[in-house]
C-alpha cells in the first residue's frame, strides 16, 4: 500500500444537526472555513450557515437549498482539520457523490471556496424551485441490478421515471413522477427487489430538474475555472473530468444518472492508496463496503 490518498466528498443525505461542530472547534482551518461561508453567504438562509449546521434552530438543514452549502462548506472544513492534523498527504485523485463534486473540484483547484459555495448555494435554490414546480419523488431500489432497470422500464409507464443514482452493486435509486415510483414500490416485492420510498424536495437527476440545469449552466459560465492540478472523476462519465468540460459535466449531472458504484470501481483499479471520506456522515464508506469489500475507507466526519 503506497501513502497516497484518494478522496472522497459526500453528497445531498449526508446532512446531520451538529455536522462540523467538531472541526470547528479543534481546527483553526476549518474555523476558518465556517467564518468564510458565513461571510459569503450572509442572511441568504435565514441565519449563519454555522448556526444552522451546529444547532440547526428551525429546521431547516433537510431542505435542498440549506443541505447543499452546509455540506460543502463541512466537507472543506474537514479537509482542512486534516491537513492541519496530517492526517492527509500526497492526494493523486478525488471524487464526489453528486453535490460533493463540487468539494471534489474544490480541492483539485478548479475554483475558490468561496465560488465554490456561491456555485452550490445557487444550485441548491435552483433544484429546491424545480421541485417545487413539479411535484416528483425518488424510490431506494435494493436487489439484482437487471431486475431493478426492468422494473423501472415496466413502471414508467406514460410517466417519468429514470435510474438517478447507480450508489452500489445491487442499490440504485429511481427517480420520477409520484405516481411511477409508488408504482415502484406497490410492485418492487412481487418482483424480488425492496422499495424505499425516500423524503427528498424532489426528482433529483432526472428531466424534472431540467430548469435548474439552464440556471446551473449560466452560474457556472459566469464562474472562474481553473484547470485541475490533480484528477477528478465525473460522476456522468465515470471517468476523470477533461479540462475546459467541466461545466458541462456539471450541468449535465443535474439531470444525468450519478454512475457512483461504475465510477468508484475504476477509481480503484486506476488507483494504490488509502481512501479517506470527508465529512460529514460516513455514507461513502458504507457503499464502498458494497462496490468492493477489499477497499477499506477512513470516513472523518469528526476530528
């Protein structure tokens, strides 16, 4: 096993009353990180991100536009506990799980934090409007892969439905119409496979967020991209993000299927080192234990 360190940055569901709380209050870095977001981000939500991630006073941390910067904004100020704590060296690849690619091109330096948090706060606006436009909803589908893509085709029907999130071998989230995931659901057991219906604003990755990627696709033209100093991997591509098409990448994510499980498994045969997940949650971790149960990951959602 060499020292190098792949990286992994959590995505939307990885949101928790306290997440950072640690970090800010044993890492300088990571305070520091917090004081910027709250600096950036002002008012915008109601109250200072900080407050809303540490005590979270009026519920709010679930909500799209309020998980997606809370989670970008712990991700870096892990990253940074971290580096302070030496506990990260020699990074030669990173990746992340939907929202968390932007924590991931983040730290390849393909943006500031700061535009970096702008990018996700808008992004997180524009989904929580778009579903709240279109009333959708996403399912949990645990079983065989062939068995869930066939149901999905088979409870379509005049609807949307597609395949949002490939997470692990033999876990696929669907994503759609109300009525075509209930239909899901009511006949998930009939066909062998276990339905979870999930709380989500609403069908994420998925032609229902198709206005949130036209307003993604402007935020980030105006965005100041940098080339990338080490590989990021697209979750639309499952393979390394190419310079100059990043944005497009981006946008397409928005409505594209995540391809996690496809994407980390060349992740692993590309690369020799140790895995580390940034906070918060430990969500990473957990399905990497189904993609490959060879690959350990060190999850740091406190110091």
């Amino acid at each position: 096993m060499s020292d190098a360190t792949i990286l992994l940055c959590p995505g939307q569901g990885a949101q928790k009353v306290g997440m950072g709380k640690a970090w800010y209050d044993t890492s300088s870095g990571a305070k520091a990180i917090f004081e910027e977001a709250d600096e950036v981000l002002g008012d915008t939500l109601g109250r200072p991100l900080s407050e809303i991630c540490f005590e979270d006073p009026e519920g709010t941390i679930n909500q799209t536009n309020v998980s997606q910067p809370a989670i970008y904004t712990t991700s870096i100020a892990s990253w940074h506990g971290l580096q302070e704590q030496g506990e990260v060296n020699n990074v030669i690849a990173t990746g992340g799980l939907s929202l968390g690619e932007y924590s991931a091109l983040h730290i390849a330096g393909v943006f500031s934090f700061a535009e970096g948090l702008r990018l996700v706060a808008q992004r997180g606006k524009l989904m929580q409007e778009a579903a709240e436009t279109s009333p959708s909803t996403m399912v949990a589908v645990m079983g065989d892969d062939e068995t869930i893509l066939a149901l999905c085709e088979e409870a379509r029907g005049e609807d949307i439905l597609v395949p949002a999130n490939f997470n692990a071998t033999g876990q696929i989230v669907l994503s759609g119409s109300v009525a075509a995931c209930e239909r899901v659901a009511e006949r998930a057991s009939d066909r062998g496979v276990r339905a979870t219906r999930l709380s989500v604003a609403g069908a994420f990755h998925s032609p229902f967020m198709q206005p949130a990627a036209e307003g993604m696709r402007e935020a980030l033209a105006a965005a100041t991209l940098r080339d990338s100093t080490i590989p990021v991997w697209s979750n639309v591509t499952a393979k390394v993000h190419i310079d100059g098409e990043v944005s497009d990448r981006l946008v397409d994510q928005i409505t594209g299927s995540v391809r996690w499980s496809e994407q980390c498994a060349a992740m692993a045969t590309e690369y020799d080192g140790v895995w580390h997940e940034l906070g918060p949650g430990s969500v990473l971790r957990g399905l990497m234990r189904r993609i490959d149960r060879q690959l350990k990951v060190q999850s740091h959602d406190e110091p």
